[in-house]
C-alpha cells in the first residue's frame, strides 16, 4: 500500500465524515439507515471498490474468520468460544495503509552520521588548536623578552653606560625583531 493510496483512502474518509455530518439530516429525513451509507462507503473504499483498504483479522481467540460480502460490501467477520466477562480480546489487524518507514529511518540515519563527524572532527581539531595556542605564548615570550631587552638598553643609554653605537646596533636589532613578532601575532588574529 503507497502513500498516495494512504492519502486518497483518508481523505475520502474525511469528505465522508464531513459530508454525512452535513447531510444527517436529510438522510433521516429520507428514511435511509445511516448505516446503509457507511456499507456504501465500505463498498467503495474495499477490495471491491477502489481497494484502498485491504485488510486482514488476526486473532487467538476466533477459530475461524472469513471476508464475507453483503450488499456489495465485503465485511470480515469471524467465529469463536465465548469470551468470559472481564477477560480481554486481543486481535491484530494487517493489511492497514501506512507510510513507509525506511524515509524516516535513512532521515535518522543520516543524522547520527552527521552528528559522528561532526563530534569526530571537533574532536580532531583540538590537538592543531592546541597547537596554535601554544605558538601564541611562545610569540608572546618572545615579545615580551625583545620588549624588556629594549627597555633595558634604552636605560643603559640614558645612563650613557652603553656605547652609543652598539646601542644603535642593538635598538635597531631588537626593533626589527619585535616588529616580525607583532606581524606573526597579526596574522594569526586574522
């Protein structure tokens, strides 16, 4: 049984209900048994009509069960011991339209497959993040040892108890280093 019969058997099933709620009256009026009109609509949903509805009765309490047609109808009826008071009836019913489920299941599927490699790569990622931070404190270091080397022979020159132009040697050194780890640290910001 498709879907698209599935659809078609409900709504029918639904134009029937709305259309004999709106009718009743008329049909009460006429004289005409309301449940000549659901045997129609079992004549014309059945095996015998559109076969929308196919179905079959299961049960450990009939001893015997038969489709039987009556005015153009086909019922199921069935035959069995009596059932005592209180006690339950279990049967089953196949044959019953429904929708596929394998749609539903390759959907889940899939979404626990992303969810896998989405926690694999997460999970992945952290050594080369844990990477990149570890370069970012050793630039910082680094910056922070070439800043106080500066910072150092600036007040040796002020002190003037380094030599002017091992000074200019040095400063200009120092500068050029401290601006390709200002670069590194740029780049890894962006």
């Amino acid at each position: 049984m498709d879907a698209e019969k599935l659809v078609a058997g409900l709504a029918l099933i639904g134009i029937v209900i709305i259309v004999s709620a709106l009718l009743s009256g008329l049909v009460d009026r006429s004289g005409l048994p309301q449940v000549a009109v659901f045997i129609f609509i079992g004549a014309a949903l059945g095996p015998g009509g559109l076969g929308v509805f196919d179905m079959q009765l299961e049960s450990p309490q009939l001893a015997e069960h038969r489709d039987m047609p009556l005015q153009g109808a086909t019922f199921i009826v069935g035959k069995g011991p009596a059932v005592p008071a209180g006690q339950v009836i279990r049967f089953s019913l196949s044959g019953l339209p429904h929708q596929p489920v394998w749609p539903r299941n390759v959907a889940l599927g899939l979404a626990g497959a992303i969810l896998v490699a989405g926690a694999w790569a997460s999970r992945r990622r952290l050594p080369a993040h844990q990477a990149e931070q570890e370069r970012r404190k050793r630039l910082d270091a680094k910056r922070d040892r070439l800043f106080s080397e500066l910072t150092s022979i600036e007040e040796q020159h002020r002190e003037n108890t380094i030599d002017p132009e091992r000074y200019a040697t040095r400063r200009r050194e120092l500068l050029a280093s401290l601006e390709r780890v200002y670069a590194q640290l740029d780049d890894e910001a962006a």
